[in-house]
C-alpha cells in the first residue's frame, strides 16, 4: 500500500515555498526528562538533514548546569563536520544554527566552527528572569556585544522573542511589548526574528494583531519567522494565520519534541509532520521528504521510550503507535 499524502490544492495570498526551521535537536531534546547519547543526536541531525531539511538548529551552548540535556554541545558540533564543510566533508549545504546564551557560549561556538548563531530573549519581564536571571532591558544589553561579535564576524544572528503571545505569570502580552523587543533586536544586528508562542495560547486573531502591530513598526514579515507550541491545538492554523500576512519561515520539531524548561506549562513545538502534511496539502514547497522524516521521529521516539505525540506520525504508521 502506497504512503497516503494530501491531495494539494493551492489556496490564494499563501507561498510558494516554506522554510522550514527544524529545532527539534536544541528545542525538543533539551525538554527531555533523560539525556539523549551525543551519538544518537549526531545521527539525529544527519537524519533530518537527509529527509530534506536544509535548517536545523543543532544545540545550544548554554552552561551544562542549566540545560544538563545540552552538555555535550561541542562534541556533538565536532561530529557534524561532514554537514557543515568543517571536518573532512565538503558539506551539503545544511544551516547548523547554534543557540548562544552569553558571550562565553559565543565563544565556544566559535571555536567549534559555528557560521549562524541564535540569542534567545523575552518579551516580558518575568520570563526573562525565570529563563535569564535579569530583566528584559538586562538581557538586551548582554546580547548587545554577542551580536556586535558574531555579525563582526560574519556570523548571522537570528533572534529569538519568546513570550509573545501569552505568559503564565502576566497573562496576555500586548503587541506593543513585542514589537518594542523586536524592533531593538533588530537594530542590534539580528538578521531574522522568530515570533514565540512559548506556552501554545495565541489564536489566529492575536497572530494577525501582532503582525500588523510589527508591520506598523517597520518589521517587515520578511525578517520573521513563527514558532507555535500546540498546546491547546492551535499551531496549525496560527501558522496558516502567518502564511497569509506574508511570512514563510516556521519553526517546527520533527515529531512534536519539545517544551521549555523554565515555562513549565510550555507542550511540545508544532510538529514538523503536522507542518508538512499541511503545507504539502496547500501546494506549498519545503523540499522535504515527508514519510522520511516521519520514519525519523519513529526512530527517536524509540529511543526516547515513548510514542511521538505527531497526529501525522502516528497516522502514517498506526501499527507502530
């Protein structure tokens, strides 16, 4: 029996073609209770990479102490030379961005041959302490230098806004909030901004208002990307949401990994499986091999002990779920 797919039919004001931001090695594994084997990660990346993702984010190098589950950053980067061209490989044309926290993790990602690195703020007060230990304005001026030094370097920087929906100590986020954080990032040197809904409460109606709100500020929505959590199932369509006001980068994570250590009300990211049946539905291109990766977060979710929380997953193999 052949594989089952959506029967494509384009729909007006959508892409031609999606980027999609695989995150599922540094967001999903870091939320995992057990520490991954830096051999399965390796193959993990290589995996995803063979399925067709062009862009995953392969870690964070933040202190072992905070993120136990990302310890074993620098190895795991040493054995991905035959992706990025800096071991004995020529590459494959695969984006490997790294996740910084300070400018000591710029340091080591820099010494591991790292090309593209992500900071990660927040957009309220509260979150950026529970996450950073220092305010939003504190924050800020600690990413400052790192984006001053990586971009000095020809290094691009993408950041991270999280919180920009919803947080579970301040309730609802205004726009203004957002668009105020994304507009300094900008200024800092950010070549790209990725809208989080870090504990999955946006609605369709709050992602258009926050669009709109960042077109007003001079953010076009061709310098963002969004990163949904499924938290009460409304990933899909705040994605969709986002595809008409123009953006075509998402962030997903093969087979739902995923959460947020210090937001602990934060599920899983938006599924890449979920992401793909539904874009490859609309005749929007990603170039990637849906019943490939679906077979790669089968795989993982073996090792993890666990069946994969994806809809999609899990209907394209029911015998295994």
């Amino acid at each position: 029996m052949s594989t089952p797919a959506p029967s494509p039919v384009p729909a007006p004001g959508l892409p031609a073609r999606v980027r999609v931001h695989e995150v599922g090695p540094r967001d999903g594994l870091q939320n995992e209770a057990a520490v991954v084997p830096v051999a399965v990660k390796a193959e993990f990346v290589h995996r995803l990479a063979a399925a067709g993702l062009t862009t995953i984010e392969a870690t964070s190098f933040v202190h072992p102490g905070r993120v136990p589950q990302l310890a074993d950053a620098d190895e795991l980067y040493g054995m991905l030379g035959d992706l990025t061209g800096t071991g004995t490989g020529t590459g494959t044309g695969v984006r490997l961005p790294v996740l910084v926290p300070n400018a000591r993790g710029l340091d080591r990602a820099l010494a591991c041959g790292v090309r593209e690195i992500a900071v990660f703020a927040s957009v309220t007060e509260s979150f950026a302490r529970a996450n950073l230990g220092r305010g939003v304005d504190e924050s800020l001026a600690m990413f400052a230098p790192v984006v001053a030094r990586a971009t000095g370097a020809g290094v691009p920087v993408r950041g991270y806004l999280s919180m920009c929906f919803g947080d579970p100590w301040e309730g609802d986020v205004r726009p203004a909030q957002v668009t105020a954080v994304a507009r300094r990032l900008l200024d800092m040197g950010c070549a790209e901004l990725s809208l989080g809904d870090t504990i999955g409460v946006a609605t369709p109606g709050q992602v258009t208002a926050l669009l709109a709100a960042l077109d007003a500020a001079g953010v076009p929505a061709g310098r963002l990307a969004v990163h949904f959590h499924d938290t009460y199932g409304q990933a899909l369509a705040n994605t969709l949401t986002a595809l008409r006001h123009g953006v075509t980068t998402v962030d997903a994570a093969a087979g739902g990994l995923g959460g947020c250590p210090f937001a602990k009300s934060a599920t899983g990211n938006l599924a890449t499986e979920d992401l793909l049946w539904m874009l490859r539905g609309l005749g929007i291109e990603t170039g990637v091999d849906l019943a490939r990766l679906a077979a790669t977060s089968r795989w993982m979710a073996a090792h993890l002990g666990r069946p994969s929380p994806s809809r999609t997953v899990r209907a394209l193999a029911p015998e295994e779920s």
